[in-house]
C-alpha cells in the first residue's frame, strides 16, 4: 500500500502560515520552518501585550490627570482622595478626558470633590 502524505492539507497549514509572516524580513515570510516560529512568537506577545495595555492606559490617564491638577494647585493623590471622600464616582478614563479637553469641567468637578 502506498504511503499517504495528506499533501493538500499540509500544504495548506503551511500557506496559512506563510501568510500570516507576510511583511516579516528576511526568511522569517518566505520559509515555515522560520515563519511558523516567528508567528508563534508574536502570538505569544500579542497576548501579554494585551493585558499590559492596560497598564499602559492607566499610566496615560493618570499622567493627564496629574498634569491637570497640578495646574489647578494642587497633586493627583490629593484630588483622588477628595473624589473618594465627596463619593464622586468618576473613573481615571473619564477624568483624563475631561483634563485633556474639557478645562472647564475639570474645574468644576475639582470644585466639586474640594
């Protein structure tokens, strides 16, 4: 009995995976055995990356918030701790917004938590 490759679907697996390395450099889009470890590498961070955008934001957010407070006179774990103790119930993505571009009601919500 002759023996069964099963060609057309590794032929398959590995175009996938070809396409997936497009616009990768060098050997790493044109050959499997390279792509299909650059491909799993990238997988691997595009995961951890994930989770550690949102570290990232929440870094942002607090900078612009800090930024803002500072320019009203005062620091951000003051006015944080205001918002808690007034029971203003705003999130940093929200306040960062306001800090950026609504000068206004940022002052108005720092009045509010004072």
């Amino acid at each position: 009995m002759p023996r069964a490759t099963n060609a057309p679907a590794s032929q398959r697996r590995r175009k996938r995976m070809i396409k997936a390395a497009a616009g990768y450099r060098g050997w790493r889009s044109t050959k499997y055995r390279y792509a299909k470890n650059a491909v799993w590498h990238g997988l691997t961070y595009s995961f951890a990356h994930r989770k550690d955008k949102k570290a990232d934001y929440r870094a942002l957010w607090t900078q612009r918030i800090n930024a803002a407070c500072r320019a009203q006179g005062t620091t951000y774990s003051k006015f944080i701790a205001a918002l808690k103790n007034a029971k203003i119930e705003l999130d940093r993505k929200i306040l960062a917004e306001l800090a950026a571009n609504d000068a206004k009601a940022f002052s108005a919500v720092m009045a509010a938590a004072k």
